[in-house]
C-alpha cells in the first residue's frame, strides 16, 4: 500500500495541475461544455436525479460507498443541457420492506433519473415500480439478471455473474492454455447457477473455435477432455476431501470454486496439506473484499484469480483516462487514507452515464432518456468502456485480479465483450441438462436473503 499511497499523494499534489492541462483537452474540453457550463442552471432551472441506496443496515458499507462516487461525479458533472443537476437520497435501511417505502416516496419526487441500489433484493422490488413510472434507472452493483430483464428502464454498470464466468473459462482455456479444468459448486448452490452456465457457454464456445484449427477428427477436444471434473458437494470435511481426492485423481490444474471467505480458508489449508498448490483457484468477485485478502495472508503458497472492476490499476493496459480522474479527484475529496472501491467506482461510472444519455436525448422524458441510453457506446467511465445489450446489462470485457503482498494485482482482461446471460438463456441450459438426466428438477423461490446474494433461479 505503501507505493500506491505515495502515488496518490503526488497525483493530489499535482491535480491543480491536471485540471489545468485537462482544460486543453479536446476530451475535456467537450465534457467542461456539455456539464460544467457556468451559464448552466441559471433562472432555478433545476433537475433531480435519485439516490436509493442502503446507507444503513449490513450492506451500508457498499451503499456509502456508492454515494460517495455518485456526489464526486455530481461535483464535476453538475449540469446537463443548461439544468444545474441535484441529488435526491432516499435510506433503504438493507430492507426489502423499507425499500418499497423508500423508492414509491423517492418517485414521487419527480426525478428525471434514478441510481441504485447496491442490494439485490432491494432493486428487485424496485424494478415493479421503475417500470411502471418509467424512470430510467442503473444499479451500480446488483447482479441480478431479474432487475433489468423485461423492465425496459432498469439498467446496470457492474458485469453480471455469467459474464464473469464466461471470462472466467476464457481465462482458464485461454490465457492459462488449461485441458485439466475442474468446477466445484456447494450442493443446490443457486447462486453458482449464473456463474457455471456463463462459464459453460463460453467454454463451449472456446472449443468450437479450437477444433476449427484441427487438422484431423483427432486432433478435436470434446468438452470432457477440457472440463475434466464437476463437482457439487457440502462443504464440510468430508466433501472437502472428496473434491481434493478428485482433482488429484483427475488431474485438475485449475479449479473454478464460488464460495466465501471462510469456505476458502478451511479448504486452502486442505490444499496445502494435500500438496495441491500448483493449481490456479479461479473464484468471484467477492473474492477481492479485505476479509478475503486479509485470510491469503494465511496462504502465501496458494495463487487465485478472480474478478475485479474497479480499474483504477495503471498496471491494468484498459484503464481509462475517465479511471485516472477519479482516482485523483476522490482522493482530492475523500483524503489519501480513502482507498476508492468497487462499489465507489460504479457509483461515478452511474451518474456519469446518466448524465450522457440525458444530454444526448435532449430531453426530460422518461422513455427519451432510456433510449440514449440504449444508443450509448463507447463511453469511458472509471471501470471501461460501456455500452448496453437489449435488456439494460452492460457489454463488456472482465478484469481478472489476483493477490500479492496482500494487494490486489492486474493479471488479464478478456479478449471479448461479453453479453448477459438471461434467465430464458440459463434456464434452457437447465431444462436440457434436466433432460439429460432424465430427471424432474424443482427448485424453491430463494428468501430474500438468498436473492441478496446473487442470481433467483426459474421456477419449474
């Protein structure tokens, strides 16, 4: 941290500087016209965009966080279209039933747009009533494909879980040049489900394309040559050693494994006893949360992969000139001792589409602002480059990060922008693998804990 923490303290020293050389900037020069015009919101011409995150309760950390990025992109980007542009917050408390409270009051405000929430319960049930009262609308973080899919104006800034495990199999396939892949999923795991088809999809695809190079019948990979292993075990002591008895037996070199901090602290510990540490341990996003790089500290010999969008990293070749003024200006705001998240990230990268797309629209109207957003393409914010698929997901490449000297660390960026997987999609892949087994599968709706976590399955 040490380095980066100089770093920073000379890019604040020096941000008068880069305002001044920025001011040049056709780039800059462009957005300082559209949104800091000082003409602009003159005469009360004022509009309103709406916050709805969870500023307290347990998931207040990414709600505040999303804030922070949301007020720091207000500050520079204050007015759109001669409009002097004004926040509106309203406190989900991390409660699906104060969230519906929260949104029907935040609507009746009038905004012209609305960003959040971080929770995935919490969005799904403010979906019903941003499509009813057609307010576009991005969550900066939620995952889940149900908050955007058949809503029309609900969109997202984050990758969803099968575009990560669609990146996950190119970097596995691909970068790492894998034949000895192993998955290992909690048994009726529902949160996995995304991650696996995603990543299933994307291997099959890989394969396609290898066997076209084949010069004969022979030299063709079936996808049980690559995927070598599928586990779906309990994560006890017993199906611990059960999935590293089989990745021994088979082989594996990599294994893509979605579970939590302490899951993966029990079995690393096994790994090293097991003498399984030359294996690549491919996992989610989650896995770039302190706790998590706190616990590798344990495990100096075991190397990861996971996830990651916040591209504040200058080691990272796809970082944006849009990424490098956020880093400066929310330290020039927070303080240097304020590392930028994830979540602070996508809440900048929020408003600053938003604002894009009402500018372009040239308009107040709800369905005017929704459809620039569809239309935008190309435009920088501090995570990449965006554009929207059909349902309101972002199009996009994934960053892979691993862990160093208990820093995060650039490792690769896919070589294809991947779409969102909708629920039709994952659950067709679900219905023939039914089929195959010649299996009836039933699946419960999740409590709204569960959907927090990732991905609501359909209902057979």
């Amino acid at each position: 941290m040490g380095k980066r923490r100089f770093k920073s303290l000379i890019c604040v020293l020096l941000v008068a500087v880069m305002m001044a050389l920025l001011a040049g900037c056709t780039t800059w020069d462009s957005f300082r016209h559209t949104f800091l015009d000082d003409t602009a919101g003159v005469g009360g011409n004022v509009i309103h965009i709406g916050v709805f995150e969870p500023t307290t309760g347990r998931y207040s950390d990414a709600g505040n966080a999303e804030v922070k990025g949301i007020e720091l992109a207000n500050s520079i980007y204050s007015s759109v279209n001669g409009y002097r542009v004004e926040l509106v917050k309203v406190d989900t408390q991390s409660s699906p039933a104060v969230a519906e409270t929260a949104i029907q009051s935040l609507i009746k405000m009038g905004p012209v747009a609305i960003i959040g929430s971080s929770g995935e319960a919490t969005s799904l049930i403010a979906s019903k009533y941003i499509t009813e009262a057609r307010i576009p609308t991005i969550t900066p973080s939620a995952t889940n494909p149900l908050i955007t899919q058949n809503s029309g104006y609900y969109f997202r800034a984050c990758v969803t879980e099968s575009q990560m495990g669609a990146g996950a199999a190119e970097f596995a396939f691909s970068e790492l040049g894998s034949r000895h892949i192993g998955l290992a999923t909690g048994k009726n795991d529902t949160a996995a489900t995304a991650l696996i088809n995603g990543f299933d999809d994307r291997i099959t695809t890989l394969i396609k394309n290898e066997n076209k190079k084949a010069k004969t019948d022979e030299d063709k990979l079936k996808k049980n040559d690559v995927v070598v292993m599928q586990d779906e075990i309990v994560f006890d002591e017993d199906g611990m050693n059960k999935l590293a008895s089989d990745m021994r037996k088979n082989n594996v070199d990599v294994l893509y494994i979605s579970q939590g901090t302490e899951t993966m602290d029990n079995f690393f510990t096994l790994a090293e006893k097991k003498n399984l540490t030359n294996i690549t341990y491919i996992g989610n996003s989650s896995w770039s949360n302190p706790e998590f790089i706190e616990m590798m500290d344990r495990h100096p010999n075991i190397n990861v992969i996971f996830p990651y969008e916040a591209a504040l990293d200058d080691r990272n070749e796809n970082m944006t000139e849009e990424a490098d003024r956020f880093r400066i200006l929310y330290q020039n705001r927070y303080g240097t001792d304020d590392e930028p998240s994830s979540y602070a990230a996508h809440g900048y990268d929020s408003y600053l589409l938003l604002i894009n797309a009402i500018s372009n629209a040239n308009s107040l109207e709800g369905a005017d602002i929704r459809d620039a957003m569809l239309e935008l393409s190309g435009v920088e914010g501090s995570t990449g480059k965006f554009e929207f698929d059909r349902s309101g997901n972002t199009i996009r490449t994934v960053d892979f990060y691993t862990i160093r000297g208990g820093e995060l660390e650039y490792r690769y960026t896919t070589q294809t922008a991947t779409e969102s997987m909708d629920i039709e999609d994952i659950g067709s892949q679900e219905d023939q693998a039914v089929d195959k087994k010649k299996k009836k599968k039933t699946v419960n709706r999740l409590s709204e804990e569960e959907a927090e976590k990732v991905y609501i399955p359909k209902v057979e």
